[in-house]
C-alpha cells in the first residue's frame, strides 16, 4: 500500500473472519480506533477481534464515521461485506472503497 494513502487514511483490509484489521500511519486516526476497541499489532496495522454479527456492523459504522477505506477484492473482502450488509438493509450508510490497479494506482468510490 502506498505510504501517502495510509498517512491520510485508514485501510480496512479484512474485516469478514474473526478479525478486523485496518491499516493507517495517521496518529489522530490511530487514536481513534484505539477508542473503538483495536490494538496496535504492528508498524501501522491495527486488529480487534469480532465477537459477533452485531459487534461487527457497530464496528463498521465507527470505522465510516472516521472516514475509513473499505479495501476491495474478492472472497469477501471488505467491500463485498458491506454491499452484502448494504443488501440485507443492516447498513444504510454512505462509505468509501479503495481499490487498487496496481502498487502506484488506486480509485476510491463512495458508495450510497
């Protein structure tokens, strides 16, 4: 991931197994989803276990109000969770998929 998206962003890059992990070297947003439960694992990668389907939809939406970047790609990735979620009417807010051509090209969407 290039170092310019993650000192502005945080990337959420799995969140549909037992884990949440996200990615971001921006101190106020680290400080952030200390509040909302997550532990420094590495460098910039930061990690809370899902207890539930419902403790992961209040995850999710504490990770929209901070601007996150749901990662796309296949095999439930980030992006296909939430549309599932957006799908069944347990997610109804606006949030942003970041999607990658290559290592140097990406394109972030907000999906209604």
């Amino acid at each position: 991931m290039m170092d310019h998206v993650l000192n502005d962003n945080a990337v959420v890059t799995d969140i549909a197994g037992d884990y949440t992990i996200i990615r971001t070297k921006n101190q106020t947003i680290s400080f952030q989803l200390i509040k909302f439960g997550f532990k420094l694992q590495e460098y910039d990668s930061f990690e809370k276990k899902n207890l539930d389907q419902d403790d992961r939809l209040k995850t999710i939406k504490n990770l929209i109000s901070i601007n996150s970047l749901f990662s796309a790609g296949r095999g439930w990735s980030p992006e296909e969770l939430l549309g599932f979620y957006k799908e069944q009417g347990l997610l109804n807010e606006p949030y942003k998929v970041i999607s990658w051509k290559d290592k140097n090209n990406y394109k972030i969407r907000i999906i209604e």
